[in-house]
C-alpha cells in the first residue's frame, strides 16, 4: 500500500477529517472528531497506528510479528501499529483501517452515530 492509498482509504469513510495536532508530518485522521488513524506518510517503513480489540491485538501481534507490534506512543492494549508497506496483504491493512474505524463509531453517542448514515 502506498502513502497516497493509505491516507484516501482512511479519507474514503464517512465524515472523516485529517488533521495535522502534533506535528506537519503526523496525519491524524479523525471521525467526527475522535482518533482512528495516525501515520507519518513519509515515513519509511510506512505504519498507521489503528485501534483495535484488545484480543484482537493480541493475536494479530502473535500472527504477523514484527509487523503488527504495540501501538507506538499509544495505550498498547487498544491500539497496534502496523506496517503497511507491502508486507501484510493490502486487504488486511484495510480490514484493520475499517475495524479501527467501526471501532470508534460504536463509542460515539447514538445520534452522532445516526449522523453518520453509513451504509
């Protein structure tokens, strides 16, 4: 997966934003304001920090080492950081993109999730 296929997947989901709070080089893609996905897009090997199941992260860590590691500077029980750089098929990276995605959603307030009228 490429920079530019990364960042108009995560820019693909309804309401999503990116942002720029920590630095020029960090995008921060929010939905409805809250944290789905964060990547240095020039950063080599390309990695997204994605929110996860907490179980899930544990097996994905187990099954894909080294590539699927700790959310890095995140809380490491809900959150991996994945290397998104052709290693790992891209439709995995989607997958976990989106689960991070729907993740965040179902924490949002029923009406903001209505909002979002996602298909």
């Amino acid at each position: 997966m490429t920079p530019q296929e990364l960042r108009a997947f995560c820019l693909s989901f309804n309401a999503t934003v990116e942002d720029f709070p920590f630095n020029p080089e960090t995008s921060v893609f929010k939905v409805l304001g809250k944290l789905f996905a964060l990547s240095n897009l020039d950063g080599r090997p390309l990695t997204v920090n994605l929110k996860c199941d907490p179980d899930d992260a544990v097996r994905l860590r187990e099954r894909y080492p080294g590539l699927i590691v700790p959310g890095y500077h995140m809380n490491k029980r809900h959150w991996n950081t994945v290397t998104a750089d052709g290693e790992l098929p891209d439709r995995l990276v989607r997958e976990l993109v989106e689960d991070s995605y729907d993740l965040v959603v179902s924490g949002l307030p029923r009406a903001e999730r209505l909002r979002l009228d996602r298909p």
